[in-house]
C-alpha cells in the first residue's frame, strides 16, 4: 500500500493505493495521526485506487474516527467500490461513517 | 482439472498480500466470479493468515503458517494450518454489527469469513486448521 496527502481547502485528502490490510494499515493510522497533531481537523479519506480492505483496516478506520471526533474533528470516506460498499454494509460500518460517491461530494460534505 | 497449490508461509503478516494475490490469480484464470476473486477469496483468506499468524502463531517469526489450496470444478478449499493449539470457532465469532459492537475496532475477522465463504471449519490436524469453502456458482 501507498499513500498520499493533499490538502483541499482545510480538508485533508489522503488517497489510499492498494490494499488496507493487517501488514500497512499503523502506517495509515499514524499518518492521520500525525496530521491531526499538527492541528488539522478535516480528512477525507479516498479509495479509489483500492482493491480491498481486511478487518484490520476496517478497525483503522473506526479508531481514527473516533480519535478525530475526540479532537472536534470530521473524516469522511469518499469513491468505494462495489467491492468495498459490499464490506461496509456487511459490517454496518456504512452506519458509522459518511460515505461520499465521489472526491467533490466528499469534499461539499463538510 | 484440479489444480492445488501448497505453500509454507514463514510468520510475518507482509506476506499476505502477496499469498492472497497468488491464489487470487489462480482461481481467476480458472474462471471463477469476478467477485469472489476480488472480495471473498482476498478478504476471508487474508483473515484467516492473519488470524493464524499474529493468534495460533502469536507472531512468532520463527513459526511458519501452512496453506494449501485446492481449486476444481466444484469449488475453493483453502486450509490453512498454523502451530497454535487451536480456538472454539463459535465461541470466537461474533457479530460486529450490533449497536454495541459497531464501534468496534475489533471482531470482524471470523465474521467476515462466515459471510464471505460459504463453509468456514476448524480441525486439528497436527496443527490448528481453518478451513473454508467457496463453491462455484
């Protein structure tokens, strides 16, 4: 997995390439992590170029949402697949988070 | 035709990616559906090396994990065999989405491979062993 970070206006993008798995997904969390430290309060997460998402990084994502609302903050996820809107709904975690069909919904949600 | 691919799998999680895009290959060019070779197969197989590498294995990379996956005109058997001494399955499985569950950072793992695979077993069989089952449409 790779990842990069962008900023949109005050929002965060991070752009998550490959698998969110067991083996990468601290690495994400840390980032985030790291970006809310330094003050920021709104993340986007994109999906678009990911393939599939294990159930460690399923909880990633619920730990750094929870983290960031302890800060005042919001992260919305944004371009899932089928594959991956699949996961989400199997696991009620399509109740936890707001999910954007795209990058600019994502973006206007906040 | 059948076709059966068995691996030693030294412990450490960075492997399982490349395991689950190995296996997902195969049944993809064995003609199974689009999805299971992008969303059933990847995510309960790599629930089950993870399980199998950080709980039966403790994340001991001295330990090595054991797959062996069977692929025929019927259906996807895939065992994967760690050094732990195994675990109740029912007792471990339970459901994430509950209200109190949901938020959860942990708990999907043996859920998803139930909602994903149509057969999930544990065995003991000079290790623990999970099996699961996709069978062809």
């Amino acid at each position: 997995m790779s990842f990069s970070i962008t900023k949109h206006g005050e929002v965060v993008v991070v752009d998550v390439e490959g698998q969110l798995i067991v083996g990468n997904r601290q690495e994400l969390k840390q980032k985030v992590l790291d970006e809310l430290e330094k003050g920021e309060r709104k993340f986007l997460i994109d999906f678009t170029r990911t393939g599939y998402i294990d159930s460690s990084g399923l909880g990633v994502l619920v730990s750094l949402s929870k983290k960031i609302r302890e800060q005042g903050g919001e992260l919305r996820l944004a371009n899932l697949n089928d594959d991956l809107k699949t996961l989400f709904e199997l696991t009620k975690l399509d109740t936890l988070f707001q999910i954007a069909d795209t990058r600019e919904r994502g973006l206007q949600s906040f | 035709m059948r076709v059966v691919i068995e691996l030693d799998v030294p412990n450490d999680v960075r492997n399982i990616e490349r395991i689950v895009e190995l296996v997902s290959r195969q049944i993809r060019e064995l003609d199974f559906p689009a999805r299971a070779c992008s969303l059933n197969v990847p995510v309960a197989l790599s629930e089950a090396l993870s399980n199998a590498m950080l709980r039966g294995n403790r994340d001991d990379h001295s330990k090595h994990v054991h797959l062996r996956a069977l692929v025929d005109h019927a259906a996807l058997v895939l065992e994967i065999t760690d050094e732990g001494g195994g675990f109740d399955l029912d007792r471990c499985t339970r459901d994430p989405t509950t209200p109190e569950n949901v938020v959860r950072e942990d708990g999907r793992g043996l859920y998803l491979m139930h909602r994903l695979m149509d057969r999930v077993e544990r065995y003991t069989d000079g290790g623990n062993v999970v099996r699961l089952t996709l069978k062809r449409p």
